[in-house]
C-alpha cells in the first residue's frame, strides 16, 4: 500500500464559503481515482463524519458525469481520460492530490464536488430535432454518405457532455462542446434542413444562460477527454456568420 494526501473542496452550497478537507489515505496502483474516493466516504461514514458529494455513474468514459479538477486541471493528468478512468498509477506515486468542482457561473455549485450541468441540457433542447425521417435501419444505410463524413460525425458525436471545456476557459465559453453537437449534424445530409436556424437557436441559448465567449486560447481542446478539436468551433462560426448574412 502506498499513502496519498487528498485535498477535497467541502462546500454545503453555492452560496457557502468552501474549503478544503484533508485527509490522509492508502492506495493500491490498480485502484482507480474514483475507488481511492469511494473507500475515503466509506470510511468517513463509518467514523460518523459527513462524506463529501461527488458524481458518478457509467465510470467507462461514457455518460459525462464524473468530472473534476484534478491538481488544477479538468480530468487530471492523462490527457483523453475521464476522471473515472484514472487510475492512481497514472499519478507517478505524488504526495498529494487537490481534488475541485468545476468552477463556472453557468455551472452552479450542488454540493462540494458537484455542480449543475443542466444548462447543457437547456443548450441541447434549444438546438431541436432533424425533421428528416430516417426510417428504419435499411433505409438509413441507403443514403449516400461519404466514409469520411460518416467518421467525422461520429469523431464530433463522441462528445459526452462532461463540461471539462468550460472548466478549462478562462471564459467559461461553451464553444467546444456547442460546436461538437452542431457539427455532428452539420456534416450529414438529415443535418441540413436545420443547420443555419440550429447555430442560432443553440449559440443564442449559451449566452442567454452565461457562459463566456471564446478567445482561441485552446484549453478545451487540451483537456477534452474524447479528443474533440477545435474546428468544431470553426465549422460553429462558419455557419453563425452564413446564418446571419442569409439568413436562417
Ligand atoms: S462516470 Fe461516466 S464518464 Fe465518468
């Protein structure tokens, strides 16, 4: 066993002034970040402590949900990985660990190491549905789409929404992950239709709910687990501008 010092932002609510707790614990290599975690409330409720609040759920890279800032970066230290998917091996043995919620105005504060991402959701909503019927599988498989659009779509579709872009800016700009959802339409044909009146639904409703405006400082891209590139962004501003001289 090995010994890591945990430093955990403890913070009742949004309105609370927070600190850190600190706490002193043991670890295998092959343990996750997340069962280092699991073990430490574990403990803290059997000593009658109050544990401290921190998300989970699919713990696979893949519902979006486990983010933190992890010795001051957005999903820690091995670049493409969600929290969950860190593994204390991946810390090279460090003496200390300072764990915070993402820290946005568009993200309120839930509780110590949780915040609201519901404004994604309100983002996604806005942008609406394709009107194009797909029909079912054979249909779909017979329209005409290149390999390299297919890839592409899905490349930007591999974004799951877990914030770390606007954890990263120092704008708290939502451009990395409003661009990927775009883009993942904006490259098909059933994304046509709606294309121009979806770049302005979406980027309309992530400034009315507070998020900032991007500066091309490439920090989202840095920390973005799946990878996604900032030519979403492009390919978002491309289509706001051609919405906006032709409307949409
Ligand atoms: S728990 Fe689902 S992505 Fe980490």
């Amino acid at each position: 066993m090995k010994k890591v010092q945990l430093r955990i932002w403890r913070q009742r609510s949004q309105n609370d002034a927070g600190k850190f707790s600190e706490h002193n614990v043991d670890y295998e290599d092959d343990m996750s970040l997340l069962e280092v975690l699991d073990i430490l409330a574990e403990s803290l409720i059997k000593k009658g402590e109050e544990p401290f609040v921190y998300d989970f759920d699919c713990r696979e890279g893949i519902c979006g949900s486990c983010g933190l800032v992890i010795n001051g970066v957005p999903h820690g230290p091995l670049k493409g990985t969600t929290t969950c998917q860190l593994h204390m091996r991946h810390f090279n043995g460090i003496a200390s660990i300072t764990l915070e919620p993402w820290r946005a105005a568009a993200f309120p504060l839930i509780r110590d190491l949780v915040v609201d991402r519901s404004a994604y959701d309100k983002i996604m909503s806005a942008g609406g549905y394709i009107s194009v019927d797909t029909g079912g599988t054979p249909d779909a498989n017979c329209l005409p789409i290149s390999k390299t659009h297919a890839d592409k779509a899905f490349d930007y579709a591999a974004c799951i929404g877990c914030g770390a872009c606007v954890a990263a800016c120092k704008n708290s700009a939502a451009h990395l992950f409003v661009g990927a959802k775009l883009a993942q339409y904006a490259v098909l044909p059933q994304g046509q239709p709606e294309r121009l009146r979806r770049v302005i639904a979406m980027t309309e409703k992530m400034d009315e709910l507070g998020f900032g405006t991007c500066s091309n400082e490439g920090e989202c891209e840095a920390v973005c687990p799946k990878e996604i590139k900032t030519e979403v962004i492009a390919m978002m501003n491309r289509d706001y501008i051609k919405a906006m001289l032709f409307g949409a």
